[in-house]
C-alpha cells in the first residue's frame, strides 16, 4: 500500500483513546466480552496510534499484522507467567540507573530516556512498565544525567531513546543535542525512533536538519516488523536521513502473529537491504509482564534464523539476539545455544540437578536468579534457566544431551 506525504502538521496524526479504540474493534466484529478484556488491557496501557499506521491495517482481518501490534489482547492481563517480569532487561538495576532518565548498561554506551511520549503504543513494548514519573522535572533530571556522562569518559556512544525521542520538538532536540556534543569523549550519537515507520511525515527537514548538523556522526535505529510496514512514503523518510549522512539501521523483534515466518522476515530484510537499510538486530522478545502471547518459541526462532541464513545475503542478516540482565552487550542465539547445551550437557554427565546449571555471575552469567525487579518478577532468572536447560531435551540438530554423554 502506498502512503503520501501529507503537508499537515504530524501532531495531528493521533489516533488514541478509548473511543477510537472501540471503533477499530467495531471494525474488527469484536464480541461484547472480548471487548471488556480490551478495555482491561487498554486501561493497563493506553491504545495510542497514528492514522498513517492504522490505514495499513485490515480490520476486518483477525490475524492483521499492523493491529496485532497496536490493538489490546485480554491475555495482556494475565500478569502470572513465568518468566516474565516488569524490568525484564534490567534497565531499572540501580548499578545501571545512576539518575532519572539515564541507562548505562554497557561498556561505552549510555541511554536516554528522552521522554515518555511515544507515537504508538507497540503492545510488545519492554518498557511499558518504565516508571517515566521519574522524568517529571525534565530539564534538572536531563541534566543530572548529562553530568554522570560527562564524568565518565569510557562513555563513547549517548543513545537517545524513550518513548520516542523524536516526539521532543526540533527546538528541544537540538538544544539537548547542542549540550551532548560539548562533551568531549563522545563519538557518535545513536537515536532509537519508529517515527520512519508509523509515521514518516515527521520526518521532515526541519528535523533531518537537525540531526545533520549536530556535530557527531548520527545513526538512526528504526523498527520495522513486517514487509507491509516498507511503504513508499517510509522509505523515503528513511532516504531523507540518508541523503544528509545520517546512517540508518533498522531492529525488529521476533513476534508470534506478526513475523514468525521465515518468508515474511526474508520479505522484510530484503527490502530494506534494497533501501539501504541494514537489517541490525532480530530480538528474541523481551519478557515482560503482558506480551507472553507474542513470545515464539526460542528453539523455533533459531530453527527459522539458521534457515533464513541459507537465502539471504550476508549484509541482509541481522544479529539474532536476547537482551539479558547482566550481561555486557546483547547475547547472540548461538552462543545462548551453545552455552546452554554445555551446561546441560555437563549437569546431565555429572548425574547432577540440570536445572541449577547456570553461568557464574562473574561471568555476566545468570547469576542468582534474582536479575529482574518489579511485580511479578519472582526468580526469573532461575526459571528461564530451568527452561533452557532441559535435561535431555533436544535442540533443532535432533541431538539429545544424553546422545552427548555416551
């Protein structure tokens, strides 16, 4: 479907609210009782959109792969799976969050969260449960974390992130840009948006300006899910970024109802390789209270990455990966795999428990179980580590860990 840009002002482009969100179940036949579920989960975490996005979608589809991703499910509330906690990534450690706004989990890099105003609302989304309240003083907070950057110079790389930090005007983007680039030991900049994607007429060159100029090489991470999402008017924001040097990488998230088919991801990084889009990160999903029935079975999900490696160009492979609590940068499947086999293989060869194997904490292993904060979290380490580590369970060569101990 092809998209054109509109001249309108881009704040106009909201769809939001409890009406607008029994409209589109209207169009979708929802039944009275599903619907009470939805309003639960709308309630929980506000239904947001934009027009652009929601003219992709077919409602009366069931299955649409636009809605999955911005319309309620009932099963958002079930808020008792295992595994799954509110800081499933380790965001909130307080090792990690030194002042409000700022994420500084890896070596190198550090992480603002900008602001809280998103232009959806991803229903998958890790950080719904982010306690943005703590923004509420935006200029003193942003500050405060400004100066633990600006003391710390093993901070190379400032990620600007949210919610979206495109949603800040262009005067306020550049006025935060302007105190980042007086630090000193930066390299680069780094801005996570979906705007290229649910809503491309924002970018526009008032704000392609303003990344441009800013004095750092910019990279720009967008969040494309599905080959209906690369519209004409998406890529040609994309394009606009291009065309004033700021490079642009594109991270997607493995979803059950959305993605989890090897033609419609070899569909989606093909077409942006063809853009000029590198395909950078494929996210295992973050396991976060209320996105469980978007998880797809890891074991599958190495199944389809290890096939689609066989069709695609090098260059059109993304990194598929887990964002663990933790650990030093984002964990690759394979080495997941690996690491996880030569533990269960060691516990089953030892005769010993399977389920407490586990990588040292010293390691940036799993450590004590204990990794994931907020409601629900329970031992979430442990548990995710009882279900990989399986004693005998088979991996996608069809060995068994028993076949491995004779």
């Amino acid at each position: 479907m092809t998209q054109s840009v509109s001249q309108r002002s881009w704040r106009k482009a909201f769809v939001q609210g409890v009406a607008a969100a029994h409209d589109v179940a209207q169009l979708r036949g929802v039944s009275e009782t599903e619907l009470a579920g939805i309003d639960e989960a709308h309630r929980q975490f506000p239904f947001r959109t934009t027009d652009y996005y929601l003219a992709l979608a077919n409602p009366e589809d069931r299955n649409d792969p636009i809605l999955a991703q911005v319309f309620a499910d009932p099963r958002e509330m079930d808020e008792n799976t295992p595994d799954y906690c509110s800081d499933a990534v380790g965001d909130l450690d307080p090792a990690h969050h030194k002042a409000p706004g700022l994420v500084h989990k890896y070596p190198g890099r550090a992480l603002l969260i900008t602001t809280s105003a998103c232009p959806v609302h991803c229903r998958f989304c890790f950080r719904r449960n982010y306690p943005y309240e703590e923004l509420a003083d935006a200029g003193a907070d942003m500050r405060r974390a400004l100066a633990v950057i600006r003391e710390d110079p093993t901070i190379t790389e400032v990620i600007l992130s949210g919610g979206d930090p495109l949603s800040m005007s262009e005067d306020s983007l550049a006025s935060l840009l302007g105190e980042i680039t007086k630090i000193r030991h930066l390299r680069r900049l780094r801005v996570h948006s979906r705007y290229p994607v649910v809503l491309p007429e924002r970018i526009g060159d008032d704000l392609v300006r303003v990344l441009a100029s800013c004095g750092l090489p910019v990279w720009l991470v967008t969040h494309f899910n599905h080959p209906r999402e690369l519209t004409e008017a998406a890529l040609a924001s994309c394009q606009r970024l291009q065309k004033a040097g700021v490079s642009v990488l594109n991270q997607s998230v493995l979803l059950a109802g959305v993605n989890d088919s090897e033609l419609v991801l070899q569909e989606l990084f093909e077409g942006l390789l063809d853009a000029g889009i590198k395909p950078y990160y494929l996210h295992q999903l973050d396991q976060v209270i209320g996105v469980s029935h978007f998880e797809v079975a890891p074991e599958r999900g190495v199944q389809m990455y290890e096939n689609l490696r066989s069709r695609l160009s090098g260059i059109g492979l993304p990194s598929f990966v887990r964002d663990l609590p933790g650990r030093l940068a984002k964990t690759p499947f394979s080495l997941l795999l690996a690491m996880f086999m030569a533990a269960t293989v060691m516990g089953a060869c030892r005769g010993s428990e399977s389920s407490e194997v586990g990588t040292p904490k010293s390691q940036g292993g799993w450590g004590d179980g204990n990794s994931c904060s907020g409601a629900g979290s329970g031992r979430c380490g442990a548990a995710r580590r009882r279900r990989w580590i399986a004693g005998g369970q088979s991996f996608s060569d069809g060995i068994s860990t028993a076949d491995l101990c004779q």
